[in-house]
C-alpha cells in the first residue's frame, strides 16, 4: 500500500488530481526558492547598507555582518541542495526526475529476470525459474 493509497489525492480544483508525491516535491522547491530570496534580499540589504555607511565604521561593520551572514546562509542552502539530489535522490532512491517517489511494495519488489532467492521477492509470482550462471530468477 503506497503512502497515496494511505493519504488519498488531493484535488484543488483548476490544478487537477494531486497526489502525495506532487505535493511533496513542490514543498521541497518552495523550500529552496525561498531560502535563495531570503539570502538575496540579505545581500541587497547589506550592500545597500554598505553604499549608504557614509564611513560610519558601525554603519560598516553592520553591513559587513549582514552581507557575512548572508553568505553563510548560501552555502548552507547550498549543501542542503546538493546534500538532498545526492544522498536522498540516488541513494534512498525516493527523489527521481525532479520528483519525489514514495516507494511501494511493488516498486520494491524484483521484476522478471531479476536474480532472487525466493519467489516472494518477485513481483509476478509463480515459481523461480533457471537463470543465467545457473542462479534462480523472477519470472
């Protein structure tokens, strides 16, 4: 039973059926987008603050401040980024195609001609059947 199936749909009317997975993979983008205005109205901030110190050295050290912490902030969403396409995408196998995927027991289950070693890790059932090298595969 897929997390869909458990969740149910949602449908918000002009933008059609939405499921889990949609929802989710549009949260994660929002979450990112809104880190990177965040981060780019802090550089503005800063650097407007910069240009206007007039030599005030607290005026400058503030900007400073701001345009350093808005930096920090980058890389970090920066790492986030990279951290969820590299470890959550290809490793757990859930987030594919700019999507995120919920697995289910079918899309964990071996597909014909798959090697395994009892015909309850085969999708299609039925009985194991000689494979290449000898090894039993999924029919």
């Amino acid at each position: 039973m897929g997390a869909n199936q458990v969740i149910g749909t949602i449908q918000p009317g002009p933008f059609g059926e939405l499921n889990f997975s949609d929802v989710a993979s549009w949260g994660v983008q929002l979450f990112f987008f809104l880190i990177g205005m965040v981060a780019l109205v802090m550089f503005l901030q800063g650097a407007l603050n910069w240009v206007t110190s007039g030599g005030d050295d607290k005026k400058l050290a503030d900007a400073r401040k701001r345009l350093t912490s808005a930096g920090i902030g980058l890389v970090i969403a920066v790492v986030l980024f990279v951290g969820w396409n590299v470890i959550v995408g290809p490793i757990l196998g859930i987030f594919k195609n700019g999507q995120i995927t919920v697995p289910t027991i079918q899309s964990m289950c071996k597909r014909p001609g798959q090697p395994a070693t009892n015909i309850n890790e085969c999708c299609a059932g039925g009985a194991l059947i000689p494979g290449p090298g000898g090894a039993q595969v999924c029919p």
